[in-house]
C-alpha cells in the first residue's frame, strides 16, 4: 500500500500570501481576527454567518479619515450620491475622524 507524501512547505506556499488582523462585521457588530488570502474585501461573519465582515484598518494613512454616523469607514459611489453599505444612509458630508 502506497500513501501520498504531502509537503508542508508546497502547502503553505499554495495557501500564501496572507492576512490576519482585528475585523468587525458592519451587519451585527461581532468583532473578531480574521485571516484571509491577501486582497479579500469582505469576510464571513463567525457570529451571524453573513459575508458582511471587514478588516478594521485596513490602510495605514496620516489625516483623518471619513466615517459615516453609523461608523462604517467604507462608501459606495453612486453616479448621483454617495452611500454607506453599512446603514444605506446617503452621505452629504460624510464626518472626519
């Protein structure tokens, strides 16, 4: 009987690169580490299930950054607006924090 010999080292360069760090989810608020392939946008939520998840700061950038009200640092540009995923809330001036 003949096994297959799997290498670790062949695994792991199949499975990176990747990222991990403090993520929340924008549709129930559970907050958790994720670790994902590099480039993922949204997340699975562990606690609702939803692909609803982000990566909490994500970008390292000097200056105030802007949130909607709900707190959602993330915006969908609309030929005629500007709109939170999070809440749906039309973004007139969006705040800086």
């Amino acid at each position: 009987m003949t096994e297959e010999v799997v290498s670790l080292a062949d695994e792991r360069q199949k499975r990176s690169p990747h990222i991990s760090g403090a993520a929340k989810c924008l549709a129930c608020q559970h907050r958790w580490m994720a670790v994902a392939p590099t480039g993922t946008i949204w997340l699975d939520c562990p606690s609702c299930t939803l692909e609803r998840g982000r990566f909490i700061a994500q970008c390292e950038a000097e200056g105030p950054h802007l949130h909607c009200p709900c707190g959602c640092d993330l915006f969908y540009v609309h030929a005629d607006y500007i709109y939170c995923p999070n809440c749906g809330m039309k973004q007139d001036s969006p705040s800086c924090t």
